[in-house]
C-alpha cells in the first residue's frame, strides 16, 4: 500500500527517519488511512473518513515494548558495526606496521646473503690461486707435514677423535648395570655433584622432545620438522613463522608442570646443599621447569636457553627479559625495548655455538671439572659438548652414574640405571637421606 501523504510503500519506525515527529498519519501501520495503488471509483456518497474523523487506537504496552525493543536493537547494531569499524582499522594499521617490520628484515637478510655471495666469490678467486700455485709447494711439504699434525691434534681436542670403544673400556672400565640401592650407595662417597639434565626428565611432564618427532610446520608451503625449523636460517628468513611455532611450544609447554623427577632433583640438591656437599645442576631443556623448581640462586646452568626469555635478535643489548604472554596468539614479531628492532627467543639454535654470556657454558664446563660425580639423567648425550665432558671425566675415572632407559655412556666408571627418571631417582634420593642423616 502506498502513503498518501509520503507516497512511501509504508509509513514505520523502519522507514520513518523521525518517527516521533512525524505527522503523516496515514498509513495502517502508524493508525491512518491508506490508499491501494489500483484506487476505487469515487462514488457520489461521502465515505465515513470524510464525515466523521475516528478516534486514533492507543498504543497498547505490547506494541510501545516491540517499538522500544525495536530501538535498542538497531542502536545497538549501530554500536556493534562502530566496534567492528575501529577493530577493523586497528587490525589494518597493525598489519600495516608487522609489513614495514617484515619488509625491513627482509632487506636486511637479502642484503646479508649479497654480502656472503660476494665474500663467497673471493674465497674461490683465493682458491684458484691457491691452486695455480700447488707446483711451488713441494719445498714445503716437510712444513706443511708438522701443521697438519698439529691441526690434527686441535681439532681432536675440540671435536674428539673417533674412539674404538673396546679399547677404550680395556683401558678405563667397562659400565655396569646395577640397582637403584647400589646406585645410591656408590653417591654417599661422594662430595661434589653434578646432574646433566636431558629431555627425559621433561617427557614425563608431557613434553615434546625432538627425539622420533615426526611433527611439521608449514612455512611457505613446505613442511618442516621441529629440529629444522629451530635453525638461524628459518629465523632469519621467516621471522613471523619462526617466532610463531616457538609460541606454540610455549603454549604448550606453559599447559604442562614439573614432574616427580623435577621435585626430586630439587630435593637432593638444596638437602645434599644443605649438608655441605657441593651440587650444580646443568639442563638441556629449554621449558625452564628446572629454574622454577630449584630456585632462582640454585647453581643452575640453561645449557641451551630458555625457551620463556627473549634478546634483541641484533645484539644491541645483552639485556635478557621475559616472552610475550602465551595466553595470547603472536601476530607479530616482538621489538627490541632499545633498539626496535626484532626480537628472538634466548635459546641456542642448531648451527649456533656454546656462549658463556648467554648460556653460561664456561661455568658449566667448570662445574663438571671439579665435581667427583656426574649423574646423567634422561639424554643421548647427542649434544658435542655434554657428550666431551663425560668423556672426559670418564677418562679420569669419576664416578658416573646413568639413568636411562638407554644407556649410553659406553666406558668408564659408570654404574647405570635402566630405569625411567620417575621410577628410580626418588628412591635413590631416599637411600641417599637416609644414609647422611
């Protein structure tokens, strides 16, 4: 139907721009009088409308309760659609500023990589030449002969040299499988202890490890496995998505809780501390669960970082400070506080080395250097430095005693445990107490 005055298909709080002033009156839905777009003949009789004016229906409760339920629907519709508007914008200008950002570190890694490319062309210029000149280094082989052997000897110091391991046990013992109690009792003779922690005492928190991880990330379209996306190139060339699966194993980490074995470790440190035995504990793990059940003045070293602290990825600042929260999604790269420039997790990635400012790597060495026992616990010692230093305190007969499942130090005076964490260590600990008490 059509208003006779407006001329609108209908005349309501819907259309009407000012309903409460509005003085058309003449549609059914607002208590006038409307017309059909087909109109009747006019007949020569005067209607009802046209002799008597009929009194206008109240408004009953019902229809002023829809009316007013009405109004508040479309304000707050308006309010909503406002809200979105400003998310919408502020998700634009943040998009916006993680693009510059993103852009920026791009730059930078392209130009790093022209600048590798070019140092690159010089090293193979310097071989060319190095090689058009083999003919006058005969007169030197008898120099050349010594270098190498002293080369030889300095790289089989730091890296180790490949060890025949029958030989090895006929000259410094062969290990033995024995039970906790002997375990414990070959402690008590003991003064000054070190534990190197490894990822099986955090898998019996729930912790992912590396070890038969099949789990992949995708970054550009191609899928990653965990070991692979923890490297210095992934970081560099794909910051966002590097930050983002170390958030997600935040999260994940930040889900579970330091186990049984944790407790205990703690436990027979601060008691064999506080009976004047000397105890340091060096961890592999990256969670960070060591730290907060020993304390933060325990004689701890994050061998490998920890995975809950964060640097400035340029170095601008030796300055160490907490993650983003993980009870928020990353969508971007965190800033450095000094330099603004991106930011990185304070763990060591593979390819990276061993650093005392940052992972306290020298005092561990030391630590190991002057305890009388090692207790290695829950790692395959796949690591180089970990896996010299037992080595080497094998070599000079310290007591090592293993707790894996697994054993893996292969000579030595070791005496292992094929147990997990959480069924041996606790009862070691108790025999242990019980023995100084």
């Amino acid at each position: 139907m059509e208003c006779k005055s407006c001329l609108t298909e209908a005349c309501c709080p819907e259309h009407c721009c000012d309903w409460d002033n509005c003085t058309c009156k003449d549609c059914e839905m607002c208590g006038g009088e409307a017309t059909q777009k087909q109109q009747t003949p006019q007949s020569n009789t005067p209607s009802t409308t046209e002799t008597e004016e009929l009194p206008s229906k109240p408004e009953s409760i019902v229809d002023e309760i829809n009316r007013k339920v009405a109004e508040r629907i479309k304000l707050r519709k308006l309010e909503e659609e406002k809200l979105n508007q400003e998310r919408e914008e502020k998700r634009k200008a943040d998009k916006e500023k993680h693009e510059l950002i993103l852009k920026g570190c791009r730059e930078t890694v392209s130009r790093n990589k022209k600048v590798l490319e070019s140092t690159q062309s010089t090293i193979d210029k310097l071989n060319q030449t190095i090689s058009g000149l083999k003919d006058t280094e005969k007169k030197f082989q008898d120099f050349q002969d010594a270098f190498q052997r002293v080369l030889t000897a300095g790289l089989n110091k730091y890296f180790g040299e490949q060890e025949d391991i029958e030989e090895m046990k006929a000259k410094h013992g062969v290990p033995r499988i024995v039970s906790v109690e002997e375990a414990a009792m070959n402690m008590l003779e003991k003064e000054n202890f070190v534990f190197l922690l490894g990822a099986g005492v955090s898998a019996e928190s729930g912790v992912f490890t590396y070890k038969d991880n099949d789990e992949t990330w995708e970054i550009d379209g191609q899928s990653y496995k965990q070991q692979e996306v923890h490297t210095v190139d992934v970081m560099q060339s794909y910051p966002l998505e590097f930050w983002q699966n170390m958030h997600f194993n935040r999260m994940r980490i930040s889900s579970t809780s330091p186990n049984q074995s944790h407790l205990s470790i703690a436990e027979f440190y601060h008691f064999l501390n506080s009976k004047g035995r000397q105890v340091s504990v060096i961890t592999q793990n990256i969670d960070g669960f060591d730290r907060e059940v020993l304390g933060p003045d325990a004689r701890l070293y994050e061998l490998h970082g920890n995975l809950h602290l964060q640097r400035c990825m340029f170095a601008c600042s030796p300055e160490v400070i907490p993650g983003p929260p993980v009870s928020e999604f990353l969508e971007i790269i965190p800033c450095c506080p000094n330099c603004g420039g991106l930011m990185r997790p304070n763990v060591l990635l593979f390819g990276e080395s061993y650093s005392e400012e940052l992972y306290s790597s020298g005092s561990a060495a030391e630590a190991v250097k002057s305890a009388d026992c090692i207790i290695v616990i829950g790692t395959q010692l796949k690591c180089t430095l970990p896996n010299n230093w037992i080595k080497e305190s094998a070599k000079l007969g310290k007591l090592i005693v293993e707790i894996n499942v697994e054993p893996v130090v292969n000579y030595g005076n070791v005496v292992a445990v094929p147990e997990t964490v959480g069924s041996s260590f606790p009862a070691i600990l108790e025999i242990v107490k019980e023995g100084l008490s």
